[in-house]
C-alpha cells in the first residue's frame, strides 16, 4: 500500500481553509498539521480533525513529520515562509502570488533550485475546466494563429462579502503587504498569456484608482508574446459588486481560422449545473466512488484540481506546472506594467 | 392618501443628474417638503447609509454628490458656519474608515471642510428604549445627541435582512440602524424590527434626504428621484410604495407606527407623482427571494453533509 503524502497548511485564512477541506478528498495526501497566527483558527482546524497546530509556523517546520507545505499567508510573508520551508527540505505549495517582486521571485527561484525542493504556485485557472478545453483547441490549431487574444476577470477581489460577515483583513488596504492592486488577481490573465503564448513584452498599460486606494482597481493593458505575434488585451479590475455564484472571466481567442472563448463552456444556468454535478456525487457516493469536490460550483473545483496536480507531482518526484521561472515572468511583466502606464500617464499630464 | 395628512414627503426627479442636477432637486425637494429649521443651529449631523464598500451606482450606498448637495443646502440656508459631521459606525463585514476613502467621502470632507465621524470609535452613550412591552438597551456615538440638526440621507433600496432571511425595505428608519456603534450589527438580526423602532424612538432626525438617483431593487435603477420628508415613518410610507410594497405590510414600518415612533396621520405626496416611479422601480418578488435563499442553502447543507463536499467561502 502506497504511503500518503502528510501536508502541513501555513495560513488558515479562506484560501487555507478551503484547501484543507479540499485535501480531504485528496487520493494520496492527508493534512495532518496547520499553523496560523489565530487560535480561533486552530481551534476549527481541530474540528476538522487536524491534531498537529501551532501558532508559529517555524514550529510546524520544525517539529511536524511533513513531507510537502501549502503557504496560504499574506503576500508579505511569502518569502520568508518559502525560504524557511525550502530550508527543511519540504515540498511548496504557494498561493498566488509568488512575492512581491521579480528580484524576490528569483531569490525564492535560486532558494529552491539549490535546497532541491519543489515548488508550485497556485495559478489555479489553468485548471478551469472551460480554459483547459480552450487550450486543448488552441493546441490542435483549431482557430488557427492568433492574431489577437483578450483576457477579462473583473470581480470584487479581497472586497466579496461572505454569509458569514467577516472584515477584509488589514494587510489588503496596505499596497506595501499586498504588493499590487487589482494585478492580484491580473496575476492569472498574464500567467494563462504565458501558458498560451510564452512571456509577453507590454505594449500598454493604464490604471484606474475609482476607489481612492493606494492601489489600482482596475488595469487595461496590451502584451506581446515574444515568441508568437499573438497581441492581448489584458482587462481585470477589483470595482464590481461580483457575487458568488456570478463570475465574470473569460478568454477570447482570435485566430485566422475564427475564434473561441471560454465562454462556450461555461455552463449557461449555473443553478441547473450545480443540480446536476450535485446529483453526479451522490451516486458516486452511493456507488462507493471519489468525489469530485467543488464540481457543482464549477471554478472552485480548480482549486481542489491543482492541489491535486500538485500532489501527484511529489508523488511522482517531477515538477509541477507554474513553477517559480513562471512566477518570475508574471512579476517581471507587472513591473513592466507599473512602468508603462506611469510613462503614458505621465505623458497625458503633459 | 389622507386629507388629514400631517406630514409631506416630496418626490422631485433629477433631470440632469451628472451637472448641477442634483443639487436642483435637493434643493427644491427640501424646500417642497415644509421643513423648518432653527437658525441658531450650529453643529449638524449628516447620516448616510455606507453599509458596504459598494459604489453608489449599485444603488447599495449613498451617493456623495446628494450628500454633498445637503452640505451646500446647509451652508447657503441655514448658516455658512455650522460645523458639518458626517457620522456613520464599523458595520460587522465593514470599517467606516475605509468606506470612507474608498467611497469618496474623504475627498469631500476635505472639499467641504467638514468632519468624518467613525461612530464606532468616539464616545459613546448608552439609551433605552421599549418595544413591543420590553425594554431595548442600545449604544451610539455622543455626536448625535450633542448635535442641533440631524439630517438622515438613506439610499432607496431592498435589500436582505438578517444574514439574507428576510426581505425588506431599506430606507429612513433602517438608515438609522447604522448609527448603533456596536459593529457587529448581526447580533441584532434575530430581532431587527424591534432594535430598528427602538433606534428610531431614540434618534430623531429633522429631515430625511433620500437618495434614490440609482435605486435598487431586483438590480440598480436609476430612477433619478430625491426625496425628502421631516418624518421618517412618512417616508418610509411613501418609499415602500415606490418599491412595490404595501407600507403595513413592512414589518419594520408597521411596527414603527403601531408603537406610536410619530404620530402617523397619513401622508401628502408633493411633487412628481409617486406612480412614475412605481413603474420604473424593478420590483423584487419577496416570496420567492425569501424560499429561493432558504432552499439554496438547505439543499447545499444537505448535500455537503450527505457527501462531504466542501462548500466554499463565499457561502459558507
């Protein structure tokens, strides 16, 4: 009988929360233990019946028999996590995005390269199920070359309200510990560019400040891949009172033989599909099958999707997809960004 | 409407809402709506509804250009000298602070040389107040009480109660709601019409203002519509109607009016006609959106719990 994979979680905030829920459904991977700041938190986590807690996560480093971690922290505090975990020869699973910076996504590169760990950022939309059936066409040349792309996610970003009323924690309304506005989650745009088309150059960038805050929440910008001609349009903005189930993303490709979106297999009644996926589980679980988590919901379950890529990979002792050069290259892009529409603003001031 | 009608609520549209539009229709919505202020006022008190970080065109917050037309009412009618506050309290998912910056409100402060007020974090007192035979404890930020003039500027909406149990009206006496500085507000879900007559039996606003340039119902509207009146009972009144309710059958408002909050002899509509903006208000179904969330959920909890699915954060 194979032996599963242990997991620690550092982090248990929505995303770390979601992923221990998620991990339960894991074919060879348990979380056995969990660190965060918060003793409420570690107090849920018991209930989920994780015995192994700490508020220190260097304890966790330290003391837990985990074989791979899943960093759910502040942006702020990945990189001294990544570093610490790489240090004690364990695994990383780390939200996105990477760091703040494209010096510390090398540092963090060069940190892993030489511990000889693996490590995976969560750019969970390359498992959407809609973008992988995209890419698939894409890959087989169904619409050709594309001459033009364009990626949109407009959302409410860390301000989505919840059943349950909660604050947005502190650390979003300071752009130093967030590192970036609405690029946040711009990251995934420019990571399925990358995916798609290989690194982008920018060609334009703007950024809209609606909310007075001491980040952009909205960003319109157009890249270049350096080894196709595909141009991008790149939309994604944080201004939009986006309620769950409603999700607005999409990818459209344009390419000389027509185009596709992912729009085309994005369920058209969400209430229907998550009727019908629902359904699907129960005589799985009837049957004694696996659960396919967070179907019914349809782009939840990506998360569920890449901690299990994830989990294979260390299985099997190859390199997960999105690695830290890929992270490097989304962070290299959003300084470029940064750069480009502070130039045209400028110029407009002008 | 009664001929014996002791309050006006007027009704004026905004005919063009992004120039000086609506500082017109506050203007004349005020002075329709028969109310009389002490000239000697010199502190006065503004409370908008900022429940969330929603922008005004979602129709969920106030918009700052109607507050900011209140604010030039102030100074042109009543006194260039008043000190303006503008208080509002932490919500139990929200920090004023924030909704401030992010909703433009800062800006106007400084524009207007006027003062924010986080009623969570001043000094606060405690009133009592019964309801339906009991007695109802509440604490609120001291600005209210030590002020001359309290104007009330809710937004015309219908929004979820109580953790999206319940359907309601959110207008003049809700608003009011927001001035408990308790931030965790949800503690008062179980019994919200109590603790919103009880508020409104103790904070007493000289004029209500309401915003309905965008208003919301089954999704934002722009309506276009000022409305002001000096009782917020009358308003309420008024408001339900727009929004496509009969005014006793909202429990919040029938209540109010059952435990005496005015003494409520009917209502004289001036102004635009209230059927114009019936029409154009997009209706919600209260049946069917208080059994479509409950069935939601039961089914989605019976399901996590017959399959040990997860279930997001968002829902959670």
């Amino acid at each position: 009988m194979r032996r599963l994979l242990r997991l620690g979680v550092l982090g248990l905030g929505k995303m770390g929360v979601l992923h221990l829920r998620n991990s339960r459904h894991l074919p060879n991977a348990r979380v056995i233990s969990v660190a965060d700041a918060s003793k409420r938190a570690l107090k849920r986590a018991r209930k989920f019946g994780i015995k192994e807690t700490y508020l220190d996560y260097r304890d966790l480093l330290e003391r837990s028999d985990v074989d791979a971690v899943i960093i759910t922290l502040p942006n702020f505090l990945h990189k001294e996590s990544i570093f610490a975990t790489a240090e004690t020869g364990r695994h990383i699973f780390v939200e996105k995005p990477l760091a703040l910076s494209s010096k510390d996504c090398r540092d963090i590169r060069l940190k892993v390269e030489s511990c000889g760990v693996h490590l995976m950022v969560g750019h969970n939309y390359r498992f959407f199920e809609c973008v992988q059936k995209v890419k698939k066409l894409y890959d087989e040349g169904v619409v050709g070359d594309v001459e033009i792309a364009t990626l949109e996610l407009v959302l409410n970003g860390p301000f989505a309200p919840s059943v349950r009323p909660v604050p947005v924690s502190e650390w979003y309304f300071d752009k130093e510990k967030l590192g970036m506005g609405c690029l946040d989650s711009g990251v995934h745009l420019i990571d399925l560019f990358q995916w798609f088309f290989g690194a982008p150059s920018v060609l334009f960038a703007s950024l809209g400040y609606r909310f007075n805050l001491p980040y952009e929440d909205s960003v319109v910008a157009v890249l270049q891949s350096k080894t196709h001609k595909t141009r991008g349009v790149i939309n994604v903005g944080w201004f939009s009172k986006m309620i769950f189930p409603r999700f607005d993303f999409r990818i459209i490709l344009h390419g000389t033989n027509g185009f596709i979106s992912t729009d085309h297999f994005v369920p058209q009644n969400l209430y229907l599909h998550a009727m019908k996926e629902a359904s699907k589980n129960l005589v799985r679980r009837l049957l004694g099958g696996r659960l396919h988590p967070l179907t019914y919901t349809y782009y939840y379950a990506s998360y569920y999707e890449e901690i299990r890529h994830f989990c294979k990979a260390i299985e099997e002792d190859r390199k997960p997809e999105v690695g830290a050069k890929d992270a490097e290259t989304i962070a290299n892009t959003i300084e470029q960004i940064y750069r480009i529409a502070q130039v045209q603003a400028n110029h407009l001031k002008e | 409407m009664s001929d014996k009608a002791n309050y006006r609520v007027s009704l004026v549209k905004t005919r063009n809402p992004d120039g000086e539009g609506i500082k017109d229709a506050v203007f004349e919505a005020i002075d329709l709506c028969d109310f009389k202020w002490d000239s000697k006022a010199k502190k006065v008190v503004i409370k908008p509804n900022l429940c969330y970080y929603w922008d005004s065109s979602t129709g969920e917050t106030t918009d700052k250009r109607v507050v900011a037309a209140v604010i030039d009412f102030v100074r042109e009618r009543i006194s260039p000298d008043c000190e303006i506050s503008i208080v509002e309290t932490d919500a139990s998912a929200m920090k004023i602070k924030y909704a401030y910056r992010m909703l433009g409100y800062e800006d106007l402060a400084e524009e207007k040389h006027i003062t924010l007020v986080n009623g969570s974090k001043e000094d606060i007192m405690e009133k009592e107040a019964c309801v339906n035979g009991k007695s109802c404890r509440l604490r609120f930020p001291t600005s209210l009480f030590n002020s001359d003039l309290i104007i009330n500027v809710p937004k015309l909406k219908v929004g979820p109660f109580a953790s999206g149990k319940a359907l309601h009206i959110t207008c003049a006496l809700k608003n009011l709601y927001g001035c408990i500085a308790v931030p965790k507000k949800v503690v008062y879900h179980s019994n919200i019409d109590e603790v919103i007559v009880a508020v409104n039996k103790m904070v007493k606003p000289h004029l209500t203002l309401v915003d309905g340039i965008v208003a919301k119902g089954k999704h934002p509207c722009k309506l276009n519509l000022i409305m002001a009146g000096t009782n917020g009972v009358c308003v309420d009144y008024v408001a339900s109607q727009i929004m496509g309710y009969n005014p006793f059958n909202v429990s919040h408002l029938r209540l109010a009016i059952k435990e005496g909050v005015t003494n409520f002899n009917g209502v004289k509509v001036v102004g635009e006609k209230l059927e114009e903006f019936r029409k154009e208000f997009p209706k919600v179904n209260n049946f069917m959106f208080k059994w479509s969330w409950k069935l939601q959920f039961s089914l989605l909890n019976l399901y996590a719990k017959i399959t040990g699915d997860t279930i997001p954060p968002a829902v959670e």
